[in-house]
C-alpha cells in the first residue's frame, strides 16, 4: 500500500438514518452510484432497530447493495431511530452487539461513527476491537491512535460548499451528509456541486483506502 501525504486528498460518507424509506434511499443510492466527483460514498448505515419494530429485510439488501458501490461503515443510535445519543444502558455493549449482528449477516463494515457524535473509551474499544476506523471525531489528521484508526469527519454540506470557495485548512477533507439531506432539492444540488469543486482541489479517494494505508 503506497503512502499517503495527508494533505492531498479527499473523502465522503453518508450517514444513512434512514435505511428503511423508499424515498432516502433511493435518492441515497442514486448519488452513490453516480460518484459525484469521482467519490465513492461510504455508507454508515443505522442498523435496524428491533425495539422500533424495524424489519431486518428489506435492510439487509440495502446495506449489501450499498456494500458494493463504497466502503461500509457501522453507525450506532443508541436511544431510537430519531434519538442518536445514549440515554442509559451500556453503548459500548451495543456496538459490539450491532457489530456482532451485521457479521452473522455476511456484512463487513470497516468504519464506525458514533449518533449525534457520540463516543467515550469503552465505544472507542468496541470499534478497535471490531476493526473498524473511526470516523466520530470531527477535527484533526488521520491517524492511529493504539489500536484504533481514526479518520476524522470536518465538513458537513454547508462548511464543504463554503470551503471549496475559500480555504480548506484540514489535513484531510472528509466531507459527510444525511440520507435526508438528497430530499431537499437545494441540499441535493449545493452537495453535488461542492463535490464536483472539491475534486478539482483535492485528489478524490475514499475511506478504506485512508484506512489501510493509517492501519500499517
């Protein structure tokens, strides 16, 4: 795997809390399959949540479809569907169950990040343990930290469109969006846009590719 140089290169991801409506999804996997730029899009999909009555099909097809058009990630709400942070339990025992599920499923993700960027020391264990990359923190370099790769997530649609126009300081641009950011036809066309320009400043390549060459 060839190194690196931080400072020349860009990635994307979606966080995909939607899995389970027809109209996010397909506008989540039309953008995927287009590659707007040259990205491939990971996808850090919410895995189903049985306690809300959330069906494991047709999910499972959505995240092997989305498996192979980019990287995979894993993307724990621990609370519901529309509560991402924890309020109770034990999180770091959630995303080892989850992991443990998607697994069983023939799913391999490679990446993790935190709902509502949540983490602490025992989820940031469960997801070296896992071997997944983290993606929760938003600031900073790639860079391994002990046993955990951490792949820093520093734009979302409006920080990416104003800073494809303007400076982009980060060492690695990682932009990332919503599933229901593509329903908002203004949010659809400033993304696909910002994407188009940030590849003419940035060289486009995505998040395994971070991954192995930050894992060495």
């Amino acid at each position: 795997m060839p190194h690196i140089e931080p400072k020349r290169y860009a990635v994307v991801s979606c966080h995909v809390e939607r899995p389970l409506d027809d109209r996010a999804w397909a506008a989540f996997a039309r953008i995927q399959e287009d590659r707007p730029g040259g990205f491939a899009i990971a996808a850090l999909l919410r895995p189903p949540d049985p306690g809300a009555g959330e069906p494991e099909e047709p999910w499972l097809e959505r995240a092997r479809a989305a498996a192979a058009r980019g990287p995979l990630g894993h993307h724990t709400h621990w609370t519901s569907p529309s509560h991402a942070r924890p309020t109770g339990g034990d999180p770091a025992e959630r995303v080892r169950r989850e992991g443990a599920w998607l697994r069983e499923q023939g799913l391999r993700p490679t990446l993790f990040c935190g709902g509502g960027w949540y983490t602490d020391d025992g989820v940031r264990a469960a997801a070296a343990e896992l071997g997944y990359a983290d993606c929760t923190s938003r600031e900073g370099a790639p860079r391994r930290d002990g046993d955990l790769v951490e792949l820093p997530t520093t734009r979302s649609v409006g920080q990416l469109a104003r800073g494809v126009l303007g400076r982009l300081d980060e060492p690695v641009v990682h932009a990332y969006f919503h599933d229901y950011d593509l329903l908002d036809a203004r949010r659809r066309v400033a993304l696909v846009w910002a994407l188009r320009l940030l590849a003419r400043r940035r060289e486009p390549t995505d998040l395994d590719v971070l991954r192995k060459a930050f894992s060495r």
